[in-house]
C-alpha cells in the first residue's frame, strides 16, 4: 500500500514539473531584429521611425519619432509567449511592410530588415547619362540644409565618343567605364525616389538637373538613401582632390 502511494506521488510530481517546463517554453521565445544597409562597408547613421512589434494582442516595440543608430543595430525582445509576431516597417519609398515570425518551444527567432534597399533597374534607361549624345552636356546640383545650406554637384559632357566630368573650378576628366555605370546607378535611384519616402523636412536633399533645355528638381523625402555618398562622392573625391 505504501508503494503505491510513493508511486503515485511520483507520478504527479513529474506531471507537474512536465506541465510547469511547457508553461516556461510557452513564455520562453526571443526575437532579434537586425537593420542593416544594402552595402556593408557604408556607415551612415540609419533614420528608424514608425517602427513596430506586435502580436494579435500586445504591442512589443514601437518606435513612432525618429531614432538614429548605426548599421548593424539591433533590438532583442525575450520572454515572448508563443504566437505570431508580425514587425511592421516603412521602405525607402515609404511603403508599409510587414514581416511576419512564428515562435514557440523556447525558439530564437531573427529577422534582417535592409532599411535602404532599393531597385532603380526601370530607370536606367531614362537617366541623364544613359541619354547624352555628342557635343552635348547636363549638370546635376544638391542642395542640402536649412540655414547654411550645403551645395555639391558635377557636370558631364560628352565628345567624341567620351565622356568626361567636371565640378566648378576643375579642369574636366575622363571617366572610365565603371565610373560612368556609378553614375548612371546614382542617377536611376534619384529618378526612382523622387516624391518617395515618410522622412520630409526642410533640410532634406534636393538636386536639380540642368540642361541646356530646361531644369528639373528632384526631392529626396526618404529615411535612408545615401546614393550621393557611395557613388558619385567617391568618384569626385578621387577626381578631385583637394
């Protein structure tokens, strides 16, 4: 008789350890959410705003105002119950995008979200460069600030056949095959953006492109482009060194 009841007792106590380790399981998700830029050798800060975690019934993480960290940034939420998880973002044209994890039995989960992807490939064809005949030019300004504004641009020109740039006060040079495709890249982004993106204000980027026909502006009102920095800055600090 008392080894029945030992036995019995023992069954309970594993049930109740095996009920109580579940339950923990149930409440033992974590979550990784990694923003990153497309290129990973560039730095600049990344703009996070309208940010959000949230499952049916709760809201985990929100980042409603602007904040600004550095590539590579990440938030770790832990004692997440099992569920779905959906986090829910803004692309570089200001499009509502939601990922969507499911987590349960104590699972890490990890989600990248690239904060500056972007596909120009319909644009190409319609770039200033991609259009330049012989014996003709165009120049590409961009204005940035508020009080003291900062001012940046180039100039292309084609003879013959080849193609060269200059900025105001430098003598023209030849760009070679790769450089021009930068620009052409740089050029496409800035067509598809333009009207794009959450982020306005009044010291965003505007670039006017000048002809000998007209002039057309162009208003970058994105969180994240950094399409001036890692293709044409590169070429004019190479070009031309101070």
């Amino acid at each position: 008789m008392m080894m029945k009841a030992i036995k019995s007792i023992r069954i309970w106590v594993l049930l109740f350890v095996a009920i109580a380790f579940m339950g923990c399981n149930r409440n033992n998700n974590s979550l990784k959410i990694n923003f990153l830029r497309s290129n990973k050798n560039n730095t600049s800060t990344l703009k996070i705003v309208n940010f959000k975690v949230s499952s049916a019934d709760s809201i985990y993480e929100h980042y409603k105002l602007p904040a600004y960290h550095p590539p590579g940034y990440n938030i770790i939420l832990d004692s997440l119950p099992d569920g779905e998880y959906d986090i829910a973002f803004f692309d570089l044209y200001g499009n509502e995008k939601i990922k969507r994890v499911h987590l349960n039995g104590a699972r890490a989960g990890t989600v990248s979200i690239v904060m500056d992807s972007i596909d120009a490939t319909a644009f190409f064809g319609k770039t200033p460069m991609a259009n330049l005949k012989n014996n003709s030019f165009y120049k590409i300004d961009k204005v940035q600030g508020c009080v003291a504004s900062f001012h940046d641009g180039y100039e292309v020109e084609k003879k013959s056949d080849n193609i060269f740039i200059k900025t105001t006060n430098q003598k023209a040079h030849l760009l070679t095959k790769p450089e021009i495709e930068k620009i052409k890249q740089f050029e496409a982004e800035l067509l598809s953006i333009n009207g794009k993106g959450i982020c306005g204000g009044t010291g965003i980027a505007q670039y006017s492109i000048i002809t000998d026909k007209d002039t057309v502006r162009f208003f970058d009102n994105t969180c994240n482009w950094d399409g001036w920095n890692y293709t044409i800055r590169p070429i004019l600090n190479s070009r031309f060194k101070e």
